[in-house]
C-alpha cells in the first residue's frame, strides 16, 4: 500500500470540504458548543444552591467527559458523506479509480480526510472544556480536575476508536445511498449506542470510571474491525462502478 | 498496444460484452460504434481494470488485463475521459490538475510542466485559478481530457468525449484527438457519433453486444453493398435496360427515367456501360457514382444477428 496515495486523496478531499461551509460549521460547532456550555453549566447551574455538593460534581464532570466520545461520533458523518457520495455525486470516482491507486489506499485516503479534521475539532473542543472547567471548579475542588486518567483514555483511546466507527458506518452507508444529506443522517447514527451507554450510566446502570472505559474501548475496537471488514468488502472498484445507487 | 481475445462480460447472466476480438496499433484512432447498451463503456471499464472480465483475454502494451500486478502498471500507461467529466467542482483547474499528476508520481516540476502545457494548449490557462463549478460544458470537457493526460500516458481512453457538446466545443475536442494523433498517441475513442468516427479514426469497430466489423471508415461504407451507377435518362426506354442487363456487370434496376447499376469498380465499367445506352439509343442527363455511407453500414451492422 502507497499511503503517498492515501495521503494525497486525504488532502484533496480536506480542501474541498473546507469550502463546504455547511459541513465546516457542523465539524467545528458542534465541539465549540459544548466545550463552553457544560462549564456554564457548572458555573452557573448551581448557584441558587450555593454550588454543586462535591460528589455530584465529580459524576457531573465524568458524564460531561463522556461527550468527548459521542462527539466524534457524530461529526465525521458530513465529512465522510461528502468524501464518497459527494464523490459519487460528482461522477468524479471512475476518474478516481482509473488512477494507479489500490482500493486500501482510496478507502484509506478517505477515512483518514474524515479523521483528522473530527479528530481535531474534538480535541480543539475538549481543550476548551478542560482549561474551562479547570477554571471553574478549582476554587472548590482545590485541584486541576482535567486532564486525568479517565479524560486520557477517552480523548485518547475511546474518541479515536468512535471516530473510526462512525467513519466505517458513513462508507458502508454511502455505498447504498446517493444524497449526501441521506447519508450524512445514517451515519451519524453511530452516536445512539454511545448516548446509549450516557443513559445507563446516568440511571446507575454502571459508573463510567476507568475499567468501564476500558471495557467500552475493547468492545468499540472490536465492532471497529468487524466494521472495517464490511466496509472494506463494500468499496472495491466493480462494486462501485456497477452496484453502489 | 491493445489486444482482446474474446473478451467476454456477464453481469448477473445478463451478456454486456460477447466474445470480442481486435487489435489497436500503436498511434492509431480506434473509433468503437454502438447503440446505448452495445457494452462500449463495459469494454473500456475492463480494458483501463475498472472492472473484471468473465472470460477472454485482453493485454495493454503487453501487460495483462485482470492481473493484479500488471493493472497498476495499466493503470499507470493509461488515461481515461469517462462520459462524465468527473472534476472536483469547488477546487481549480490547476487543483484538479495537480491532483491526479501527484497520484501519478509526478514530481513537482513534472506537473507544473505538464499542466502549463495543458491548459495553455486547451486555452485554459487564464481560467487556472477559477473554480471550475463556474466553467462552461465545454471547458469542463476540455479539462477533463487534460485530466486524462496530465500524466503524458501512451494511450488515452475516451468515452463520449464531445457528447453533449456545442458544435464549436466538440470540433476544439476533436481538433485536439488530432493534435493527440500527430503526437503517436493511440487513442481508443467510444462514440456514436458517425461523422466524428468518419473524421478521426483510422480504423472503426462496430459493436453491439458482439463485435459486428472491423475497418477503415471507407472499408465499412464499402461493406454494405459496395457502389452504385445511377444514370439519369431523359426518357425510359426498355431497350437500354436489356443492353445494360446483357453487360452482366452487376444488378440492374429502372425507376421512372432513373437506372441504378450495383457495379464492383464503376471507374472500369462505367464507360463500358455509358456505351451500351448510347448504342441502345438513349439519351443520358446525368451519371453518378453513388456510395453507401458509414450509417448505412452501422445501421445494418448494428441490427444483425450473426457474429462477424
């Protein structure tokens, strides 16, 4: 595999989205948003009561971190939706894979112009939530909550893992639909199991602390190999050019 | 360059391709005829490894068709103008360019040669900057065939590349296949456009769903029933007919004052026929060698049955 290649369709596929206007502002909102809501939350949400008690707020920031993984979740889903059906769309993928590329190297390519600009804006976001919070509950706390172990294995180990998930959902979803919106909506579906996961934790189903963590990235990277394999199987080159709608 | 052997594609039952055989030369205009659905977009997808064949074989420039090593290697010899132009529309014309020459390994300075060249050959250049959602059908055709040689490939595979174009874009397109010609480059072009096959290629190949002839543009007009003598007389006389029909030199029919003789060469014979009507006394207006065309050979080709 030539990730030359892959590199190459990743930028192109970069530069075209980040004139997308539409798809920019759902990558980039959507991080900014909550990164500065959940410490208003905090900041404010208590105030009638002389502030948080300390407990709930150590649960309170453990479930707001947890949103760090839904957000990659969900934000690839324009992108990639753009980078094939908008391919597709375009009548630009005969062209594509006319090209001395292998299958690997497009579908790599693509996923990795889905990864980095979500993978960044998560990170841009959680940043912003972290030096926030910090900010907020230090005088209570009497420490720097963020970064800890939870926070690394979420921003480092589940965010990525979620990322990839989405991603592979978007290519499989995308070889069966030809409206971007269509498939930017069914991949974004991916976040459901992860909100899933928030509402058990919040009705003390279990407590999202680091074993928990753990546990959920094992099973996401699982589901991701399982998922990269349909995926894979889905965007070859006859496929495409005679099966996908 | 281009050689297939009873290159044959199912899909799902359904015969898209039938056992065709023929052979592109190297800096030849291969002209492929068709009706929509004759399997001509299915034959290129196969031959630039888009897609796999079903039986048969096919090289290009010696490598295999279906090999996974030597598809890249084809891959790399070819270009390809599909029938949709296929350009990125928010990026420029030189993105666009510069694009596919670094997914062809082409250096920095390699593109920026290849690319200038390109688009000033295609009076593009001033446009290099503009995104090309804002270009005309006919510039958007223009870069797509510029697309297809930013990589200076040996051979260049068209389809339908002056479809739906104005008359003043496709003759620039067809003026630059021309251009591409002098250059020795074998183009392999998918029309159904009968005067533009007539014009460009040196060789044709009619084909619906199996390869129905092979030729020169003149060799497939020939094909059909070959040349005509219509001699134009001021009255019809019966005595004329006969002295044509005993020349037995080919069939003779009347119609009003009009004699139509099918005649293998008309430059021999036609003197030996203008003889025998003035002996039998009639009295000529006109004469005129009269060919078939090449729609009249695409239209019988296309509908017969029979494999060539």
């Amino acid at each position: 595999m030539n990730l030359k290649h892959s590199w190459i369709i990743a930028l192109k596929d970069i530069k075209v989205f980040i004139r997308k206007r539409t798809v920019l502002g759902t990558v980039v909102l959507l991080p900014l948003l909550l990164s500065v809501l959940f410490p208003l939350v905090i900041e404010f949400g208590g105030r009638k009561s002389g502030g948080i008690a300390g407990p709930y707020l150590l649960t309170l920031l453990n479930s707001f971190a947890w949103f760090f993984v839904i957000i990659p979740a969900i934000i690839p889903a324009p992108i990639a939706s753009y980078s094939i059906v908008g391919e597709k769309l375009e009548k630009s993928l005969e062209r594509l894979l006319a090209t001395p590329t292998t299958d690997g190297e497009i579908l790599l390519g693509k996923s990795i112009a889905a990864f980095i600009p979500a993978i960044i804006a998560t990170y841009a976001g959680a940043s912003i939530f972290m030096v926030l919070i910090d900010g907020v509950t230090h005088g209570q706390l009497g420490y720097f909550y963020y970064p800890n172990l939870d926070m690394d294995i979420v921003l480092f180990l589940l965010a990525p893992l979620a990322l990839l998930l989405s991603i592979q959902l978007n290519i499989i979803t995308s070889s069966r639909v030809s409206d971007v919106r269509t498939a930017g909506q069914l991949g974004s579906l991916m976040f459901l199991p992860f909100i899933g996961i928030y509402l058990a934790s919040e009705i003390g189903a279990f407590t999202l602390d680091t074993n928990t963590l753990l546990i959920i990235a094992g099973v996401v990277a699982v589901l991701d190999v399982a998922l990269f394999r349909i995926s894979t199987s889905v965007f070859q080159r006859e496929q495409i050019l005679t099966k996908w709608k | 360059m281009i050689e297939t052997e009873n290159l044959t594609k199912k899909f799902d039952g359904l015969t898209a391709v039938d056992g065709v055989t023929f052979r592109v030369e190297e800096g030849e205009v291969f002209g492929f005829l068709g009706p929509n659905g004759a399997g001509k977009t299915t034959t290129v997808r196969m031959l630039c490894c888009l897609i796999s064949k079903t039986s048969g074989t096919a090289k290009i420039a010696g490598y295999e068709v279906g090999n996974g090593a030597d598809s890249l290697r084809i891959r790399r010899l070819i270009g390809l103008v599909p029938e949709n132009v296929g350009l990125y529309e928010g990026l420029t014309a030189y993105d666009n360019l510069d694009f596919y020459g670094k997914l062809y390994d082409r250096t920095e300075s390699q593109r920026k040669e290849s690319i200038a060249a390109l688009l000033k050959m295609l009076e593009l250049w001033e446009k290099k900057d503009v995104p090309v959602a804002t270009f005309s059908k006919g510039m958007k055709q223009k870069l797509a065939i510029a697309l297809a040689l930013v990589h200076d490939p040996q051979i260049l595979f068209m389809d339908e590349p002056t479809a739906n174009l104005d008359p003043e874009a496709a003759k620039t397109v067809r003026d630059f296949i021309l251009d591409l010609k002098k250059q020795k480059k074998t183009i392999f072009l998918n029309t159904h456009n009968l005067d533009e096959a007539q014009r460009i290629c040196d060789r044709i190949a009619i084909l619906n769903t199996t390869l129905r002839a092979i030729g020169t543009p003149e060799e497939l007009e020939r094909s059909v029933r070959g040349r005509v003598t219509v001699i134009q007389l001021e009255q019809s006389n019966a005595a004329v007919l006969d002295a044509v029909k005993k020349l037995g030199l080919g069939d003779v029919s009347a119609e009003g004052n009009k004699l139509t003789i099918s005649v293998a060469d008309p430059e021999k014979n036609n003197a030996i026929i203008l003889d025998a009507v003035f002996r039998a006394g009639g009295r000529i207006q006109s004469v005129n060698v009269v060919g078939s065309t090449l729609e009249d050979a695409y239209l019988k080709l296309v509908r017969e049955r029979e494999k060539v």
